[in-house]
C-alpha cells in the first residue's frame, strides 16, 4: 500500500476546492473496463437541504454540459441516494496517485479558463447542500469477490457499505471477508463486490464496500446469496460469518444509489459501454450567452467532481 502521508496530502489537495477529478480509467485502452476497478475510488457525499433536490439537479445538469462544451477533462459519476437521508454522491476513479495529481492539474486549469463555473459551482453547494464529506479508498486486492469482472461504466445502481472495524482487528476484518468471498463461491454468488480501504476523510480503519448493480433487480441476487448461506451446512457458515463480524466490526452503514447521467460527465471513451445511457452525459451547453449559463452563480472550486 502506498504511504498514507502521501495519500492524505492528495486528498487535502482534492478537498481545496470543493470536488471534481478526472476519472481515468475511462480515458485508458478499449479494454480498461475489463480490467476490474480502479485503484483509487474518489467518494463526495453531499447532503442536499430539504426540498432542493429539483435546483440541485437543473444547476448540476448547466454544469455538467458546460465542462462537456468546453472539454475540461475532469470527469465523474453522479448517483443520488434511494435510501437514507437525500444525498448525492459523486464518483472519481484513478488508476495512480500521478493520475489523481493530473486531475487536478486539469481542473485548476479548467476553472482558471471560466470563472463562471466557479460560481455557479459556488451556488450549487451553497443554496441546495448542508454538509459534504470527501473519501479516499485504495483498493484491497486481496479482498472482494469476483471484483477483476465489475464494470464501473455499465453501473446504474450502486450498493455502498461503509464499515468501521474494531481499532486493532484489521487482521479479523481481512479473515472475516476472506471467509465472506469464499462462502459466496460456495453458494455460486452472482453479485460482485470490491473493497476499498479508506486512507482520508473518515474515521480508520474504516473500509468500504462496492457492489455496483446493472439494475435494481440485481438486489435480489444479495438477498438470495443470504438465504443460501443460511442455509449451508444447517446454518453453521452464516453463523461463523456472524461471529467474525461480531470480532471485527464496529459499526457500518449500507446504503442504494442509483446512477444519474445527466449530472454525470463522462468521456467519450467511456460511453460506448452503453451510448444511450450515457448520451446525455456528453451533450454540449449551447454555447456562454446563450439562456441562464451566463448568470448562474456558483458553486465552489473543486476536488472530485461533485454536481457541478
């Protein structure tokens, strides 16, 4: 693993100025998807104030196509919560700690070429928001399951669960989801999931676990590879999974998002995966002057692109 002092020096560098990265796994070979998720997962939660999802998303949707326009190539995901508080969480994907660094050199740039984005980015969070949290997660290669065959851009729901374990119990954590990978091959589990130390922005050790879904139908293949555990051996593997847990957990909170396109901006290269779902998130603002881009103030300058 990489040195935190290092990691944590990117991520304060992220958080400056609000949130927006690159995501360059799309921009790498045609193949990249098939190479399983990024190294790096950039996660913005943002809170949004009671009633204000509808001028989050009309201002969010400016954004998006302006960078689009303008070709600032700093890209990310937008999801917004199913379940839980009204949340929005935004996506950046690296490949390297260099890449991250690139972001934000493209987005340092990109907002130094139009101020007006500072400002609507400034207005965004300002009116619609009331808190925001940033997360840095390096992926855990040996933990997960079937995580080399989870295709980020054909996500369109996404099951998120933040763990915080035992301070000390790192060891029983790794051998509770050791077991968990090993008894979902057992029952031939169909969701994939990968898991992400978190190396800034909360608490540690804290973890986090990614089962990204084509659809929401697919959260039945969670519950079903639950009843098949239970039913293994007369109970007795759900039951040595609920004792590890009991050992290395501390606490832990699993939410369901579901992807928005028209807040996301995507590269070209990351479309293809499905052009229609993803169309909108390559369409171009009309051009500045033309309607409201004009005036529209701000939001603030930012790390992982949050709504923009």
């Amino acid at each position: 693993m990489k040195p935190k002092s290092c990691l944590t020096a990117l991520l304060i560098l992220l958080c400056v100025p609000a949130f927006v990265c690159t995501m360059p796994a799309q921009d790498t070979s045609a193949g990249a998807s098939n190479a399983g998720p990024p190294k790096f997962l950039n996660m913005i939660h943002q809170e949004l104030k009671p009633g204000r999802i509808g001028a989050y998303d009309e201002l969010e949707t400016s954004i998006a196509r302006i960078y689009n326009r303008e070709s600032i190539a700093v890209f990310w995901v937008e999801l917004e919560s199913i379940t839980g508080t009204p949340e929005v969480l935004y996506l950046n994907l690296f490949d390297s700690s260099e890449e991250m660094a690139k972001a934000m050199e493209a987005l340092n740039a990109g907002l130094a070429a139009h101020p007006d984005l500072v400002q609507m980015q400034d207005r965004l969070l300002q009116e619609n928001t009331s808190n925001g949290t940033t997360v840095l997660g390096v992926r855990r290669d040996d933990m997960g399951y079937r995580a080399n065959t989870i295709d980020f851009s054909k996500m369109r729901v996404l099951r998120l669960s933040t763990v915080f374990a035992h301070p000390g119990y790192e060891r029983a954590f790794l051998e509770t989801e050791w077991s968990l990978s090993e008894a979902s091959e057992k029952v031939h589990a169909r969701a994939a999931w990968a898991v992400y130390e978190v190396v800034g922005g909360l608490p540690e050790p804290a973890f986090v676990i990614v089962t990204p879904m084509q659809s929401l139908r697919e959260i039945d293949d969670v519950f079903e590879t639950s009843e098949s555990l239970k039913r293994t051996n007369g109970g007795a593997l759900q039951q040595h999974l609920q004792e590890l847990a009991r050992v290395a957990y501390g606490t832990s909170d699993t939410r369901l998002f579901s992807v928005g396109p028209r807040m996301s901006h995507v590269s070209k290269k990351w479309a293809p995966g499905d052009p229609d779902f993803w169309q909108p998130a390559t369409i171009s603002a009309p051009p500045a002057g033309a309607g409201k881009s004009d005036k529209a103030p701000p939001r603030s300058t930012g790390a992982p692109a949050p709504k923009p």
